[in-house]
C-alpha cells in the first residue's frame, strides 16, 4: 500500500493542527520533512514516542511541531504512523500535508485511514460495515463537490491543457502507430513550446492556489500591537464595517474561537479574538512571547501602532516579529496629533495604512492594503482556481510529468520515452476531470487523423 | 440421418489464425484436440492484406512466439519482405512487418496442422452446439456428424453470419468468396450469448501487368537481423517489392458522385466499421480537405501477379471501383482481379467472457479473435493461442493462465476486451499499453518464455538456449558497469562529433552507452575488452541503461498495480449485496464479474470508493 497524509483536524482553526502520514515509508517521509531538535531521526524512534523539532518545506521552515510516532500494528492504521502537530492555523497545516505530498506521500482518499484499519484488523465488523457507509456518503458528497467545480473555469483550463496534451500524445501516438501513413512528426521545437505553454499554466494554476485558498478557506489573521494602541477599536472597525459580514464560531475551550470577516474578496479569520475582547478590560499586558506565538501561526498580521505616541521598544519588538511575514502596518488614531516617527515604519513595512478607528477612517485603505499584501487584489474569482489539496496535488504531478518530458525533449530521448512521461501527465489532469487517459488518446488518434490501411 | 462421430477433449471452431493458434497449443498441451474449417484450403488464409505485423502488432507475434505459438515461424519462412518500423523512434516502439507469400503461408500452416500429434483437422460446418446432460459440449455438422467435447472454443471470423456488400449488391458469404457459417449463430443465440453485428473491408486485388510501375514510388525491404521468431537464426530476405501510389482530385470526385451507391453511405450495412481502417469512401468523406491519399500495392506471393491495394478498401458498386482506380496515377489500365467489398459477420459482445476468454456464464466456451470483437491476423492469433491454453488447462483440471496487462501487449489486448469491452472492431496500437517502454519487441521472451516453458510449450533445448541468453546479458551489464573508459583525443572528437559533451575524467563504459547520442557500434573502438557476443544481447544491455530510469518507474507502476491484480475476487459474488457501492459500479461489476480488484478497478464507472467498498468486503468476509 502506499503512503497516504490527510490533515487530521477539522477545517476550523483551532490550538492545533495534525498532519498524519501512514504506510510502509511514513517514517522516511517524515523525517523529510520534519527535524528533530536532538537531531534523532523520527526512523530510529520507538512506538508511542515524540519528538520536538520544526517542520520544513522545500527547505523552508514552516513551523515548530511535534511528532508522535506509531509504530506497526499499534497505531490507528495498524501501518507506521507519524502524526505531526503544528500551531494550527489552516495554511501551516496546509503547508505541512503539501511537504508531506511532495516527499513522497499521496493524497489520503476520503475515509482511508478508516479503511486501513479495518483492512489491517484494527477494526471490528461492526464500525466496517458504517466505515462503508461513511465511505460511499463522504465521496458522493466529494463528487458533487467535485463536479460543481469541474463544472466552471478550472474545468475548462485543466481540459484545454489536457486536450492540448492529448493532440500531441495522439500525434505522436499516430506518427508511432501508422508509420507508413503520411504523419508528421513533431519537431523538438513544437514540442517543446508546447509542453512548454501547458507546463507554464500549469504553474499559473499551482501558484494561484495559495491565493485561491486564501479568498475560499480565509486568511488566519492577528492582531497584534503594544497595549492601547486600538487593537480592539480595529477589531471593532472592521467587525462593524458596512461591507463586512462578520460570523462567530463556538469552541469548545473557548466561548469564542474564531471570527470571519469577508472583506472585499478576502476572508479574514481573525483568531483568538476573544482574547482580544478580554484583555479590553483587564490589564493589557501581552507578552512578547505570548505575541510571538500568535504570530507565528497566521498568514495575515495587523500590526497597530499609535500615531500620538513615538516609537517605543516594544513597538520595536512588534516590527522585528513582522519581518518577513505577510504584514500589514495600521497606524491608528491619526484624529490626534502626530508623533509617531512614520518613515521608521515604512521603512519596515511595505504596506502601511492610516487610519482613525474612531471616527471610522481609513478602512477602504486597509481593505486595499490587506488585499495587495495577500495578493487577492489581482485575484480573478472567475478565473480557474484549484479547491483543494487533491486537485493542487494532481496539478503538481501532471506539471512534474510536463517537466519530465521537456527534460528528456532536451536531453536527446527518443519519442517513446517522451511520451510515457506526456501521458503521465494527461493521467493526473484525467484523474482531477475524472477521463479515462489512454482512450481518450487513442479517440483522439481517429478523430484527428486520417490513418489505417 | 445423425451420427455419433467422436469424442475430443477441445474442439476448435475455425481454422483461421485464432483457430490454429488455439488448436495447436491445445493439443501440444497433450488434450485430444479437433479443429474444424468450413474449407481446409482456408487454413491460415489472409483474406485481407498480405502481411503480418506491423505496429503493436509485431509486438504481438514476438510474444505469441515467446510463448510458444506458431505464427512468428510461419510468417518467417514465408515473408518475401520485411522491414523494421519505426527505427529512429525509440526501441519500445520498434515494429516487424513483413509481406508474406499468402498461399505458401497457408500451405505451412495447414501441415503445420495435419502433422501435430493429438490432432485432428476435419473440414465441416458446424451448425449447432449444445450442451449435453453430462456438462460436455456436442458440436454437429452440417453433414450431421455428432462430435462431443469437454471444451470448444469458437475461433469463427468474419464466417459466422458473414454478408458480403458491394454496392447495392449484397449477399450470404464468408471470406474471399467461402461459404458462410449461416446457421451456427442461431444456436449461439439459444445459448444467449449477445451476439452483434460488426463489418469489416478489403480492397481489390489487381493483376501485375496492367500496373505502370514506372511513375511510382518502389518501397524496399530493410536489411534486418530481427526475425519474428527467437528460433528463427536466419535474417528475412527481401525478395520483393511495395510501391506507393497517391489519390487524386479526380478519384475524389468519383467517389464524392457515387456515395449514395454506397451501402454503408445509404444505411443498408448496420454492422460497426473499425475506426483504423476505413474504407476509401469513408477516409473522403471525414477528411475532406485532404487533396490526396496515399497508398500501397503489394505482392500477394512470388507465383502469382496478384497486387492488394493497402488502403483502398471499398463497399462501392464493381464499376465504380473501377472508375476510381483508374484516375490514379499508375492504374490508368488496371485489371481488377477480385473486387473489393464489406463484410458484415455475428460477433460477442467480450464483455460476456472473462480474462481465460471462457464464457462468463456457459463453462468450458472460449472466444477468440474476430468472434471475440477485435480485428487483425495477430490479435487473433495472440487470443487463439490464450484459448487454446486455457482450454486445455481446463480440461486437465488447472487454473486458467492469465497475462496481466504489465506482462504483455497479449494481456493488454485481452484486458482490454473483457473489461473494457469495444464498440468498433478492436485493433492492437502501442498507445494503449501504459507500460509500453518495458513491453517492447526485443524482450518479448525475457518477458514471457519462461511461462511458455512452464505451460509446456516451450522444448528443453530452447529454454536452455533462453537462459543462457539472460546470463550472457547478466554478465555484459556487469562488465560495462565496471569497465573504465579513459579519456583520449578520439574518444573527446567522437563525443563531441555526437553532439554530446565531452569528458572530464575517465568514467565507466556503462555511463557512455547511457547517454542517447551514443551507441554500442560507436564506442567499439574504446572498448577493446569487448567480447563476442549476439547482437540481441548488446541490445538488451543497451536498451536497459539507457531507458534505466524510466524503466523503473514503470516498474514501479506495475507493482503498484499488481498489489491489486492478485486480489481475486470470487465468481459467485452477489455485488447487489454488498452495502456502500455505487448503483452503476453494482452494474458494471454484475455484468462483467472482474475476476480481480485490479481487472475492477479498470471499468469504467467504478470509482476509488467503489474499490474501498470490495476490498474491505473481501476481507471480511475472508475471501
């Protein structure tokens, strides 16, 4: 059986978020993409052990985390299981099953690890037969999905980078199969601009997805900012602005977890908001390490400074945290008199924005200011985005078996090396529309060519 | 008045290139065997072009060979040319084709036939088949013999039901102006088996001399080592030649005026075409831009003057045949031998057989070839030699023998049908196999002799000369691998000279071979140690570095698909009752009974989840 990860916490930002990863290679995936602190690999651990240490992808660090190691049969799956826990936050976590997927794991399929424990006896003939039932609900319900998107703009962009791809797999499939017909061959030079054009929009799809996921699942956002600098007054403004719809959810730990914020075309999750709401009456003494934590979970930071008031150490503190994050500066109350050293600022923030959360000034700039740091702001919504991580997944395979064949165009290959890697990448696409691969090939050769004998 | 004739233990229907394939490995497997043609002077007859290979399909005479069959012996010691496809396009799509004399063909094949012990060759129609009270199959033929045997396997052609069209002519025919087989589809129809209507063409066939040779374009035959045979030690000669001729706006507007003379243009012919081999009309019609269509004359034997006209195919009526033959350019004075025509013939829907091409639901039946929905002289034999096998595996009380689709083109194409079933005539092409970078014609016997030999079908003497092949390969690979080559000014200027950088310091022989822009002949001169070797051995080592990495991924691939290939899933499951499965993978998985979770997992409309659903079924229930 392969190796599967599936994020194993729901899709609500909570305290934490858990990528698991199971199957005969889950420990050499993790360990890819995890490294302990104490430099001991997670393959050498025991059963029921952790490990403290942070989390990479491509090299980069995504997060602190832990990792819990099972060994088989005693673990869910009854297979090698690593569950790697991280700061929550939906994109860290998504970042950390996309390390995991790209170091060797595939995407789980809906109810798999259920399946691969009951197929590995851990599991009693009872909770198998409602493990069925889950099975058949979770992926009609993941069909309809699936079929409403494919419905749309992603449909018709991953269809025509298909189609594309498929003519020339059936052209060179025709030049191979009926030699003696008066086929074409394409040069080196055709196809590689073309594998070349279709690997770009690949690219195009896979790059949009951060930002895609940032308009459909929301941004986790914080606030942060030394006290009575207006933290609660911008959480006011922009829960209380006209163009916001501003829904609550319940937690259990906490009367409030999390509020989202539409603004503009951007979801906020603006977290731990109680919180914010607490400190409003009681002492306000955020910590430096408190502060810390919470930034280093979200993908959007509201840093507030304070206009009347110069710089101080701790406003200090605040920038350094911001440094090389998706930041946007908001210095408030700018209906007093002027003290603050503003160029400081802008010197470390490319985005920067006035405003008055009193008077209720300045909120379209901030509106502006976080759609630019996202990215949204060029965010086309009825252009092709991919939904989610099994769609990213077979984009990235289907643009790695595009690479493959450019490399081997390059390096000299003959065709019929060439074309297996084409047809890799038109089975990926064919697996995110649902196609069948090679038919729609072989369909292609007959409709395209006049051939046979 | 009927008689009780004689007992057998597989009786073969059909004597065309399933039907020997099919009788030949049965009673080499040592069961008594009968096969039946409706004329013995059709034995191995090619009713249509000339030659055998050819794209995948030479793949498939290599692995029918590999395996013991007959075809690749008598296509060698009857070919008049032959050439290598696709040279220059990578090895895995590397094709034999070769002309064959067809009459000396035939001749080879039907003594090939009379001189198997276990054996018997009769010619006869059978017209009825049924199932006795004891389980066994009785055949009867016209001439009202009673035959009976424990399996039969039906190898009937374009013969079963065969109706010849030409123009608004028609009539009950098979082949090349045979009888047809007119009353067996009748009893095949009381045994419900879903029969359906195919048709196929041919083009005419036209004398040597009214040909002007002179304004066309001669196609020679290759000079190749490679025989279809790994038996055969002697190259193909060519000992004669093709020529290419080209269509023209007049021939198109013959054809464009006559259509509705047409029977399949005017609706008289309901049977489904193949899609790769169209008739001339039907290339005009859906590629109407095209200005000219080329095509090829062949030699039909080195006796006869007798030409087929590759790509000519034809329903029209006689006199516009012939109208439209003489505006090309060569034919203006040519003398129509046999016209071309359709034939419309009673095939199964394969979908009704499983991978051994048993019957899903008659036991002891086998399909093969033409009957079976597909098209062409090697996908029939591939799938004669499978039922003849399994027919007698079955009767010897064994388990059927089964080529997964990463093992062969053999197994692909039989995969193909039972699973996916086809809704035109089906023809073999390298496309459809996704492991075709490991499925090429070179390495047919690495892949399957060893189960030839197993079955019984492959002799001592062959099997040791096969592994002594694989150790010479063994070896070489070993040699190259540790073999250093140093740098020198010659070796730099060939490098360079290939387009392929040169050396910064000395490497192994085995990292040259691997770089695309070289080959074994080029680096002769830096290889002194080199020893003498066959030239298929070289190949193999030169095939399997260079293709090394994507050789592995495809490895890769088939152990992943295998995981679920040996997954069995039993005859008798009731997929109504199976709770979780989706209504359309419920019918899909009724109708074609798969007999693996991998053969599942290929019908179309079963999904990932559907597949979840039958293997935690499986294991609880223990199965």
């Amino acid at each position: 059986m392969s190796t599967i990860a599936a994020i194993s916490t729901g899709q609500a930002a909570g305290g934490i978020g858990i990528v698991r990863i199971s199957g005969e290679n889950a420990l050499t995936v993790a360990d890819r993409i995890f490294k302990s602190v104490s430099g001991v690999k997670l393959d050498k651990m025991k059963g029921y052990t952790a490990a403290y240490g942070k989390a990479y992808f491509e090299n980069e660090e995504i997060d602190e985390a832990v990792a819990l190691v099972f060994r088989a049969p005693k673990s869910y799956t009854g297979e090698d299981v690593v569950e790697i826990s991280c700061h929550g936050g939906l994109l860290v976590t998504k970042q950390l099953l996309r390390a995991a997927l790209s170091s060797g794991a595939v995407a789980a399929q809906p109810g798999e690890f259920t399946k691969r424990a009951f197929l590995n006896g851990k599991m009693d003939l009872t909770s198998a037969e409602s493990v069925m039932n889950i099975i058949s609900a979770k992926s009609e319900q993941a069909k309809a999905a699936a079929l409403n998107t494919l419905d749309g703009a992603l449909y018709k962009n991953i269809s025509e980078i298909s189609n594309s791809l498929k003519k020339r797999a059936a052209q060179m499939a025709a030049w191979v199969d009926y030699p003696d017909d008066e086929i074409e061959d394409l040069s080196d030079e055709n196809l590689l601009f073309s594998l070349k054009s279709n690997g770009e929009k690949l690219k195009r799809l896979i790059s949009r997805f951060d930002v895609g996921q940032a308009v459909i699942e929301g941004v986790e956002t914080v606030i942060i900012g030394r006290p009575n600098v207006g933290k609660s007054a911008l959480m006011n403004m922009l829960t209380g602005y006209e163009k916001s719809i501003v829904t609550s959810v319940a937690g259990t730990t906490r009367d409030i977890v999390e509020e989202t914020v539409v603004l503009g075309g951007t979801v906020l999750r603006l977290a731990d908001t109680a919180g914010l709401h607490e400190t409003q009456d009681t002492v306000e003494k955020i910590g430096v390490d408190r502060t810390k934590q919470k930034t280093g979970r979200a993908s959007l930071i509201l840093a507030v400074f304070d206009f009347s008031e110069s710089l101080t150490a701790e406003d200090g503190e605040i920038i350094r945290l911001c440094e090389g994050k998706n930041a946007v500066a908001v210095i408030n109350k700018t209906d007093l008199v002027r003290k603050i050293d503003a160029d400081a600022i802008k010197n470390s923030f490319k985005n920067v924005v006035f405003i008055s959360a009193k008077q209720k000034k300045g909120m379209a700039e901030l509106e502006r200011e976080i759609e630019k740091v996202l990215g949204t702001d060029e965010f086309d919504a009825s252009a092709a985005t991919l939904m989610n991580e099994r769609q990213y997944s077979c984009c990235k395979l289907a643009y790695e078996g595009i690479c493959e064949a450019v490399r081997a165009v390059q390096a000299g290959m003959t065709r019929d090396a060439i074309s297996v890697s084409i047809d890799s990448a038109i089975e990926n696409l064919d697996i995110l529309t649902g196609e069948k691969a090679t038919q729609s090939v072989v369909n292609e050769i007959f409709s395209q060519f006049c051939v046979g004998k | 008045m009927e008689y009780f004739a004689k007992e057998y233990d597989v009786a073969v229907i059909g004597a065309g290139h399933a039907g020997i394939e099919a009788a030949l490995a049965s009673a080499r497997l040592g069961v008594k065997t009968v096969v039946f043609a409706i004329n013995l002077d059709s034995i191995g007859n090619m009713p249509c072009n000339p030659s055998i290979g050819g794209t995948s399909k030479g793949h498939l005479v290599r692995e029918v060979d590999a395996l013991g069959g007959e075809m690749g012996k008598a296509a060698d010691k009857t070919q008049i040319q032959t050439r290598m496809l696709n040279r220059g396009k990578g090895p895995a799509v590397h094709s034999l084709r070769a002309q064959i004399d067809r009459r000396e063909y035939s001749k080879y094949m039907k003594h090939a036939l009379e001189l198997q012990e276990n054996l018997d060759v009769k010619q006869a129609e059978i017209v009825d088949i049924r199932k006795t009270g004891e389980g066994k199959w009785q055949l009867r033929t016209m001439l009202e013999a009673v035959y009976t045997a424990k399996c039969v396997v039906l190898a009937t052609g374009t013969f079963l039901g065969g109706k010849i069209y030409i123009g608004e002519v028609s009539f009950e025919s098979g082949p090349d102006g045979m009888f047809p087989a007119a009353k067996l589809s009748e009893s095949l129809k009381k045994l419900n088996i879903p029969l359906r209507r195919f048709k196929t063409g041919t083009p005419s066939r036209v004398n040597r001399r009214s040909v002007d040779f002179s304004v066309l374009e001669k196609q020679e035959g290759d000079e190749t080592d490679t025989a279809f045979s790994f038996e055969t030690k002697r190259p193909p000669e060519n000992k004669s030649f093709c020529y290419i001729a080209y269509t023209n706006d007049e021939t198109k507007k013959v054809i464009l005026e006559n259509l509705d003379r047409s029977p399949m243009y005017s609706g008289k012919i309901e049977g489904i075409g193949p899609r790769y081999c169209p008739s001339f009309e039907d290339k005009i019609v859906r590629f109407p831009e095209k200005q000219r269509h080329q095509f090829f004359i062949e030699p039909c034997g080195l006796d006869t003057e007798e030409l087929y006209l590759q790509g000519m195919s034809s329903s029209l009526p006689e006199e516009i045949q012939l109208k439209f033959l003489k505006t090309i350019k060569g034919l203006e004075k040519v003398e129509v031998m046999r016209t071309a025509y359709a034939i419309e013939y009673d095939c199964v829907d394969p979908l009704a057989l499983k991978p051994s091409l048993e019957f899903l639901d008659l036991e002891g039946l086998f399909g093969a070839g033409q009957f079976n929905g597909s098209s062409g002289y090697e996908e029939a034999a591939a799938q004669g030699l499978i039922a003849g096998i399994n027919a007698a595996l079955k009767v010897k009380g064994e388990e059927p023998f089964i080529l997964d689709r990463a093992s062969s083109y053999i197994g692909t194409l039989i995969d193909d049908l039972v699973t996916k079933g086809c809704m035109d005539p089906y023809r073999m092409m390298t496309s459809r196999s996704e492991y075709r970078l490991l499925l090429r014609q070179d390495n047919a016997d690495i892949r399957l002799t060893p189960y030839g030999y197993r079955l019984g079908l492959i002799s001592e003497e062959r099997y040791g000369a096969f592994l002594n092949k694989l150790k010479q390969i063994e070896e070489e690979k070993r040699r190259v691998t540790q073999t250093t080559v140093h740098i020198s000014g010659e070796l730099q200027n060939l490098l360079v000279s290939h387009g392929t950088s040169p050396l910064e310091k000395g490497v192994k022989l085995a990292e040259l071979l691997k770089r695309p822009q070289l080959s074994y002949a080029d680096l002769a001169p830096f290889d002194s140690e080199r020893p003498d070797l066959p030239p298929e051995v070289f190949e193999q080592v030169e095939i399997e570095l260079k293709y090394e990495g994507y050789i592995r991924r495809q490895q890769a691939q088939i152990n992943e698909m295998r995981r679920l290939e040996v997954k069995k899933l039993p005859d008798d499951i009731d997929y109504n009752s199976i709770e979780g499965l989706r209504l359309e993978a419920r019918e899909k998985l009724t109708k074609i009974r798969p007999h693996s979770v991998g053969q599942a997992s290929r019908i179309s409309g079963v999904s990932p989840s559907d597949i979840s659903v039958l293997l935690i079924y499986l294991n609880k229930t223990g199965k």
